[in-house]
C-alpha cells in the first residue's frame, strides 16, 4: 500500500491576540452562502413555507410565524423583510416569502462535489470539548482533487488519554491557529459540496458549535451523508461498521488512525466504493442517496457507535 504524505496549510493571516477580539471581529462579517440561520422563527418560517407549498404572503409569515395578528400589509413585508435577511434559504418576491431551492438535492452523484472529512477532539460532547485537528478530502467524479488539513488550538487542556489516542499534545497547537482563525478558509473549501463523514453526526455537532462561536446564530446549511450509515446498509459481511473495520475490508492502511487527515483520506477512500455501490442499486442522485442511508426502520435498536473508534 502506497504511503501518503499529508502537507499543513499555511495560514497567512498574523495570530490574533485572543479568541474574543477574533469573534468580535468576525461577528460583523456576513454569513457565508452555505451558512444558515438557527432562529427559531426561521425555523418555523421554513415550516410553514413548506406546509404552503414554499409560498406565503408576509402577512401569513408575520401572523403565523411572529404571532403579530392581522397585520397591515406593508408593516408585515418589512417585518419579514427583515426576518429573512439573514438565510440564503429565503427570500421576498413582491408581498411573499418564499422558498428558494439551491437544487442540491437533484444533484446526480456523478456530478456533485463531496467534501469528506474528519474532526479531533479534546472530548466526546460539545460543548465543553472543542477541536483540535481538522483533516477533509474533496471528491468529484470517483476521485480525491483538493485536500485541507490544519491542527487547531482548542483554548483549553488535551485531557491525556485523548493525546494517547490522538498524539496530538497542548505542545503541539499552542502555535496552532484558532479556528476562528481557519473558519473562513475551511467554509470556501467546503462551498456548495454534500459533507461526508465517518459517524457524521459527531462531526457535525462539534462543526456547527465551532461555527456558532464565530458566527453567532449559523449553522451549515451543507447536506450531509454518514459513511456508517452508508456501510450498514451496503456492507453486510462485516462484523461492525467502526472506520478501522471497514478500512481492513477495503485492505486500506489505517497507518495514522485517530489523526484527521489519514482517516479523512480513508474514508473518502470507502465512500468513492460506496458511492458505486449506491449506483448500483439504482440510487444516482443526492437525495435518494439521503433517504437511503438515513431510513430509520434500519437503525432501530442498534448501538450508538463511539466517535473515538
């Protein structure tokens, strides 16, 4: 098996002094495209958008949504105006809100770009455990094409067994950047690509925290796919579906396991075999590919599976 170097980037923005200046700095910044609002009535206004049919006039939005009754129409087109200035996912088309379809989900997965990656972490829960490495391969048409790799200084203690797991030590992000410091560079590498991760979903909480703090109120708005999900459903013959398991199915070289970069590039590795496994079950496209790994009458009563494995 071939030996693959990984290479740092190199982040040429100078150290901020401190992790508040930094936040206090970025929080001015607009949202990027593939961030959206966590408000809640955002959230609700996405609900009810949807029960309509992905069009309602903001008198609805603003009766409904903001619990203001029988508004005056052009209080309520202000009111919502102003509601969904902040989520890429909404937008006013006259007196309406309506829903705006980015088309993500007709995406054929022979087209689509996926961005697989992988998180270290100084714990399982977020908060108060925080990242310290983050390792992701970007995937088009069955082949890797970019890679990103950085450490993070976590601002907080490396507990020791997670530095006998990871031998990632305090010594070695103290001059890490933070990753309010990275956030901007890992957001244009991610763009518009479906995100892939081993256990995605303790990726993602610690991904979208992470965001949160700089980005106050946002989260991703990227879909997501599970490789365990992926291989429970394709790879049956296996004993469990933990990431170093399924690397010795595919006879791939877990040389550096617990370290972002070598079990991102593993991973997008499993799910380029994955991906043809999909097609050759008739699924081609982004959101068939979703539903067929999420599908909950699969999953019922199976263990949780450590996020440390």
């Amino acid at each position: 098996m071939p030996q693959y170097q990984f290479i740092h980037l190199a982040f040429e923005t100078p150290r901020k002094l401190n992790s508040e200046a930094n936040f206090a700095k970025l929080s001015h910044v607009p949202p990027y495209p593939n961030l959206i609002s966590e408000s809640l009535l955002i959230s609700e206004t996405v609900t009810l958008l949807r029960s309509f049919g992905g069009r309602a006039s903001a008198v609805s939005v603003v009766d409904f949504v903001m619990k203001i009754r029988r508004p005056d129409r052009e209080l309520a087109i202000s009111l919502a105006e102003e509601l969904i200035s902040a989520d890429p996912r909404l937008q006013l088309n006259g007196e309406y809100v309506e829903l705006v379809s980015d088309g993500s989900e007709e995406r054929e997965l022979a087209e689509t770009e996926f961005v697989v990656f992988d998180l270290e972490t100084t714990g399982s829960k977020t908060p108060p455990s925080r990242i310290t490495e983050i390792g992701a391969y970007k995937v088009l048409g069955g082949e890797v094409i970019d890679k990103f790799h950085t450490l993070v200084n976590p601002e907080m203690h490396i507990p020791e067994f997670i530095t006998r797991l990871t031998r990632i030590s305090d010594e070695m992000v103290r001059e890490a950047p933070l990753f309010a410091d990275v956030v901007d560079d890992f957001l244009q590498f991610i763009g518009d690509a479906v995100l892939v991760a081993h256990n995605s979903g303790f990726d993602m909480r610690f991904l979208n925290y992470e965001i949160g703090r700089v980005f106050a109120g946002h989260r991703l708005r990227n879909q997501c796919l599970c490789t365990v999900q992926l291989s429970r459903r394709l790879i049956t013959d296996i004993p469990n579906h933990k990431l170093k398991t399924v690397a010795e199915y595919y006879c791939l070289d877990l040389v550096d396991h617990h370290r972002a970069a070598a079990d991102a590039y593993a991973t997008a590795h499993i799910f380029i075999d994955l991906v043809s496994r999909l097609h050759d079950q008739g699924i081609s496209n982004v959101a068939a590919a979703c539903d067929y790994a999420s599908r909950k009458n699969f999953y019922a009563r199976r263990p949780r599976s450590n996020p440390f494995e």
